[in-house]
C-alpha cells in the first residue's frame, strides 16, 4: 500500500507534534490543513515550497497559528509585484488567486505578513535564494 503522510516535529525537541496521511491523490497541502489543526494555538510552523501557498496560511490562520513559508521564485515575485534585492523585507497583504483552492468553511479575507529575499552565496557553490 503507497500512502501520503504530512508530520510537524517540534524544532527543539524532535518530537512529533502533528500527523496526517492519506491516499496518493490526497494533497500534502490538504493534509498539512490536518496537521495545522494539531498545532497548538499560537505555535510557528515552517514549510517548504510546496507548502508556500494561500490555502496552507488559510489553514494556520484559521487554526490560531502561525506560519514561515519558503515560496517559489513565481509566486514570490507575483506576491512582491517586483523584483526584489537580498536582504529586502517587504510587508504584504496576501490575497488568494483564481488558481488557489481555498478551504470553504475558512476565511478568504487576504492575510497580512511580511516577504523576506535572502541570496545565499558560498564561493565553490551554486546561489540559494530563500
């Protein structure tokens, strides 16, 4: 049997905080909606880019929580609407796209926050934007 699992593990510790699967056509977005309801109220979960859309800071919002997503390049310049410098930190307010499929029993209302670039660069290795 092939399955699809989502977890949260709590930074300091290593522990499983949260866990959701399901089937392959189940998203991990959709599941990371399961694990955000485990969360405690006010705790900070991270993601990666697969995680850096409208419906998963839907989810924390509507769960009491708070989120630090890595977005894609894309997404992160159409939310910027410019290009942006290393270092630069812009504040935002995050509205869904057409695209987006949002959760229907939670709030649409755009989120504010803020969109940090950072480029990492080391001498013998290829740059990391984040």
């Amino acid at each position: 049997m092939v399955m699809r699992v989502v977890a949260a593990f709590w930074l300091c510790t290593g522990a499983l905080g949260g866990v959701a699967e399901g089937a392959l056509q189940v998203s991990e977005q959709a599941l990371a909606a399961v694990v955000l309801a485990q969360a405690i109220a006010g705790s900070v979960e991270g993601g990666d880019r697969n995680f850096g859309i409208f419906r998963v800071a839907q989810a924390a919002r509507h769960h009491k929580g708070w989120v630090m997503l890595r977005r894609t390049r894309q997404r992160a310049l159409a939310l910027a609407g410019c290009k942006m410098r290393s270092g630069e930190d812009l504040r935002v307010s995050w509205r869904h796209s057409a695209q987006d499929q949002l959760h229907p029993e939670m709030s649409a209302e755009p989120l504010e926050g803020r969109l940090i670039f950072v480029r990492l660069e080391r001498k013998g290795f290829r740059p990391v934007e984040l």
